[in-house]
C-alpha cells in the first residue's frame, strides 16, 4: 500500500491546491478534476509535494 502524500498544485492564475494522493500523476488528475468541477479556465503550473511531507 502506497503512502499518500500532501501535494500543492499551483495554478496559472495565482491560486493553488493542496491535494492528498500517492503520487503527482495523480494529484494532477485530482487537481483536473476539481478546476473542472468550479468551472474554471485555470492551468496546473507545477507540482510540489509539502515539504513538511517529504521523506
């Protein structure tokens, strides 16, 4: 069982996300998935885990 890990995705207009998930491939998805749901024209920027959370 993989461990799940606090990424932040950081959006083009400023905002970001802070997403639970085993890896960025999936925080990405994730991320996807809510900028649809609100409706939003945002771009995923980049993709950090939360230093707090590294190993």
């Amino acid at each position: 069982m993989s461990k799940s890990l606090t990424f932040r995705v950081h959006l083009d207009d400023g905002e970001h996300l802070d997403i639970d998930a085993a890896s960025s491939a999936a925080a990405r998805l994730a991320a996807q998935k809510r900028i649809e749901a609100a409706e939003s024209t945002a771009l995923i920027r980049k993709i950090k885990v939360l230093k707090s959370e590294r190993a």
